[in-house]
C-alpha cells in the first residue's frame, strides 16, 4: 500500500497534461499510488493517460464513459485511493 495517494481528474486537458502528469511523477517523495480520472475526454486525452499508465505502475487509470463532471469523478477517484 503507497504511503499517500494523489488523485487527478482529467477533462479534455491535452494541452498540459503531460507537463501535469510529469510534475507529480518527478516528486523527490515516491511512495505514491496516482489515481487519474479521465473524466470523458474528447480530445488526446485518452491517449496520453494510457501510455502513462503503461509506463508508471503508481498510475491508476480510471475511464468514465462519458463526461459526468468533477464532482463526481472525484468521488469515483477516491473510491479507488488507499
């Protein structure tokens, strides 16, 4: 079980997830579990999420089927932290 959990909701946000994304991954701290919602994206979004999932197993990738808002794609992100 990771020491903490960070979680991250995501909405069509391709213009600076990666820069997201690589700013918790290069913490000095890593004992983390990363939960990352994808809340529905249209864009790259996706994308990009699952390929840090592929690489980084701190990364749990969690998909909605459709944009459902950040309220409850937080609520849906805490259920899986630890």
């Amino acid at each position: 079980m990771a020491e903490i959990s960070v979680l991250m909701c995501v909405y069509n946000g391709e213009k600076f997830l990666s820069y997201s994304i690589d700013s918790i991954l290069g913490q000095s701290f890593s004992d983390f579990e990363f939960i990352l919602v994808n809340d529905g994206s249209t864009d790259r979004s996706p994308d990009i999420l699952s390929e840090y999932a592929q690489k980084d197993s701190r990364i749990i990738l969690i998909n909605n089927p459709e944009n459902m808002g950040i309220a409850a794609s937080v609520t849906k992100g805490l259920l899986y932290c630890t």
